[in-house]
C-alpha cells in the first residue's frame, strides 16, 4: 500500500509522539554521597568517601531494593519505591555490597571505599 504525503507526515508525526512520549523522565543525578537504586543498578556502582560519612541509598526505581554489605556491617532491609536508607561509614575500608532481590544481576552491585 502506498501512502500520499499527507498520509506519511501523519504517520511521522505520530510515529515522532510517542517515541518522545516514552523517553525515561531525566531525574538529574545523585548528590554527594548518595546512591540512588534505579532501573535495577546502584548509580553510582562505587563512591569514596571519608570516615564518618553518611551515605544515603535513594530507591528511584518502582521495585522494591536492599542494600545489605558482603561482610553483614549493614543491612537496609526492604527500600521501597521513593524511601531510602542512610549508613555512617566510621571505619576504613572497602565495603562491597548488593540487592537480595536483584543479587545475579552484576549491575546492582557495589562498593563503597572509606578513607
């Protein structure tokens, strides 16, 4: 079947709609010492900080997350949709982490360096 030019920019037009229609809502970017859980990943997946430093996991996603430490020092429990939980990183060290919902997924995996 073949379109008439009216036809064809109709379809483009609608066609251009809801392509930008489904673009992902630019939320901006972490603050200093916050990760945020989204899209099932830890964005961002690493963070150096100083001891004593507080760092807060935002859940941006609609799933539920965790954050629970590979050496059991913390342990979110479940993070729902738009809550968060906060950490005092006080000792030094590299402390690695991950979601129990989402722990085969290599993306929400991270580590958190303390100096």
């Amino acid at each position: 079947m073949i379109l008439n030019k009216d036809k064809k920019a109709v379809l483009f037009i609608f066609s251009t709609l809801i392509l930008l229609s489904c673009k992902k809502e630019d939320k901006g970017s972490p603050g200093p010492n916050e990760i945020w859980l989204e899209y099932k990943a830890y964005n961002p997946s690493q963070l150096v900080v100083t001891a004593g430093t507080t760092v807060t996991f935002t859940n941006k996603d609609n799933a539920n997350h965790t954050v629970t430490s590979t050496n059991n020092t913390f342990d979110s429990g479940t993070v729902k949709s738009g809550n968060n939980y906060s950490y005092t990183f006080n000792n030094k060290g590299t402390f690695y982490f991950y979601c129990n919902y989402h722990s085969g997924n290599s993306a929400e995996q991270g580590a958190i360096l303390v100096q």
